[in-house]
C-alpha cells in the first residue's frame, strides 16, 4: 500500500462523518450509468462512470452534483452540499427516488 494511501486512510479515520468509500476512488462499472428522468422530463439525473452524478431540475442544469454507491439494487447519493438521499432500482429501467419514478432513457 502507498503512503498516500495508508495517509488518507488514516485520515478518514479522524474525519467525523466520513468514510473509507470517500477515499477508496471511483466506484466499479454497474448496470446503471446513463440518464434516468421522470415521465414529466422535469427530474434528469445523470449517473456517471466513475460514481458522480449530475441532477437537472426543470430549466436549472446541473441544479445538483455530487457522487453516488449501487449496492445490488439500491442507491445512495451525497450531494456536494452535503445533502444526502437514496433510492432503490426496482427493474432494469425504473429507480424509484425521493417519492418520485425515474426511467432510464437510451
């Protein structure tokens, strides 16, 4: 293991609120990278290669950012302001998200 690595490491650990994903770099390929929307096109995220996400809300591009985990089905994300949410993929095109039904667009 690096010095680096064995640092940041060491660091997560006297940092509240953080964790060893925070430092351990992009997250591995999954199934659902690409542009999720709601029906009303109102609602877009963008889920990244590499774990970042980027959400448009109405006309407001990029109305938030952050990064994002799958584990199996389900979804965290932690916005760059801190704010957190989560959602769960319930079939290969539908992520159901904060009350509201996003499908995957090709």
């Amino acid at each position: 293991m690096a010095l680096g690595r064995i640092t940041a490491l060491a660091m997560t650990a006297l940092l509240p609120g953080a964790s060893l994903a925070q430092t351990a770099g992009p997250q591995a390929s999954h199934p659902y990278v690409g542009l999720w929307v709601t029906d009303d096109n109102r609602v877009r995220h963008r889920l990244l290669p590499g774990g970042r996400y980027d959400e448009a809300r109405g006309s407001r591009e990029s109305a938030y950012r952050g990064r994002y985990e799958v584990t199996g089905t389900h979804i965290e994300y932690w916005d760059d302001t801190g704010f957190t949410a989560d959602g769960d993929f319930v079939d290969a095109d539908t992520l159901h998200h904060g009350g509201m039904v996003l499908r995957r667009r090709r």
